[in-house]
C-alpha cells in the first residue's frame, strides 16, 4: 500500500521491550528511489540523540496506533553507533552500522525499484534509464569522496520543497513522497503546482526525474510543463490504487505499476 512520507513522520518506534522514540526523518538514494534508513528521534531517554535504523528492522505497522514495532530491544539501540544528523551520512557510518546490527548492506545494485522495475529491466521490457553524468554538482561529488560521503543519499524533509522543473520551466515544488510500505520504494513525488496554473497537485514518477540538483534544490524532469499540466490529477483524499496507476503510467507511456502488465 501507498502512503504518504508526511504521514509517517512522527509515528513512534517500538522495541521488544519498550519505546525507542518517533520517526523524524528518512535517507533514501536516488539512484534506487528506496528509504534505506529511517531517522528515529529518541527524546528524552537518549537526551535527544538520533539513531538510524535500516528498513529491513522494521515489523508491523500499526496505522490506527501510529507506530512501528522493530525487531530490536532498547539496549541494541542505545549500543547503536552516533551519527551527527548535522552533517551527510558517510558509507563508513553506514557499514558501521549494518556490521553492528548483523545485516548484509544494500548498495551493489544501484537500479530502480519501485513503480514496476525490477533489475534491469522493466515490466514493459525498456532498460532503466543510467544515471545523468551531472546528477550532482562536480563539487559536490568531490567533497562526498573527500568526506566519505554517500553523495546519493538524500533527505526526504530536505528534498520536500524543492522546485520542479519540465524541460521547459519551472511547474511547481515537492510537497510528499509516495511511498510503498512492502519494500520502502518511492513511487511518486507528490508536486503542487499552484504557483504556475491553481489548484492541481499531480504525482511524478522518480522515473521521469532527470536530475536532483542537490546545490540549487531543484528536481529536473525529462518532460515538458504541458504534460505534466495534462497528466491525472491527484486528490490526497483518494487512495492510489493500481486503476489510478495504471491511467498515470499509461498518459506517460513508459512504465507499469507495482510489477503489473
């Protein structure tokens, strides 16, 4: 099932044995369009310490409840490497991490995963696009190696708000993320348009997003203003089910949803 990034933050975390404390934040990587870390606020039991737990930790879901329960007692957690939520997550961090927790890391791959790809290619039988060479400033990739940085992982708060642009000119901002909760993939980024035609919000599919510019916080598209402005448009109050996905990646002609054909 879709949900909406904005209404998981905040949910509270639940080890075996007690509270952790609420979700603030997400990392995902903009190669693969998956959350790969979840930023868990501790309040007052860690004096206000962040820690990150990868998706794979996560258990049920309790919607009415708002909150997670995590394979994990307090104690693995509060043993749990310190990161400085201040500065960009470095791969070392995340390998310290992932030894520390037991689990295989994730990077190797690199393909898109959500809205119907798998591997290399597509349900529709096309090759996921490669990466554009200027996906990152030149500087920007050079301080991620000199720092150790992963230069691909991005905050879902931070990117909330960024601008959009079509191949032709600005269409609007990133207000959500749609997230599936099966495997943490990110099927759209919900636009609101308002500042170029009133009243439409519309979803684009990471699948159309050229670049993300992380200097100028800025989501370059590969389509122009006049499709986006023609494509469905999204009520918040309506669930996106497969019929709604499959007139969306049907007006934009390139992929299926959720693995359909």
């Amino acid at each position: 099932m879709l949900r909406n990034a904005s209404s998981i933050d905040g949910y509270a975390i639940l080890a075996s044995d007690g509270r952790i404390g609420t979700v603030s934040d997400f990392l995902f990587d903009d190669e693969s369009w998956l959350v790969r870390w979840l930023v868990v606020d501790t309040g007052n039991w860690l004096s206000g310490r962040k820690v990150l737990l990868p998706t794979t930790v996560l258990g049920h879901l309790d919607v009415p409840g708002r909150e997670f329960s995590v394979r994990l007692t307090r104690q693995q957690v509060e043993d749990s490497p310190d990161i400085d939520t201040e500065r960009p997550v470095s791969r070392q961090l995340e390998t310290n991490v992932y030894d520390y927790y037991g689990w295989a890391p994730y990077w190797g791959g690199g393909l898109y995963m959500g809205g119907g790809y798998m591997g290399s290619y597509g349900a529709a039988g096309a090759m996921a696009r490669p990466r554009s060479p200027d996906s990152d400033s030149a500087d920007h990739i050079a301080d991620a190696r000199r720092e150790d940085e992963d230069p691909h992982l991005r905050s879902i708060n931070a990117v909330t708000g960024y601008h959009i642009r079509a191949s032709d000119g600005e269409i609007g901002h990133v207000e959500d993320f749609l997230i599936e909760e099966a495997d943490w993939s990110i099927h759209y980024l919900v636009v609101d348009t308002k500042n170029w035609w009133p009243a439409k919000k519309v979803l684009i599919s990471p699948l159309l997003a050229r670049r993300i510019d992380w200097n100028a916080n800025l989501v370059d598209l590969d389509v122009d203003r006049e499709s986006v402005k023609d494509s469905p448009e999204y009520d918040a109050a309506v669930t996106v089910d497969r019929a709604y996905e499959r007139r969306f990646h049907d007006y934009y002609g390139n992929v299926r949803p959720g693995g359909g054909t």
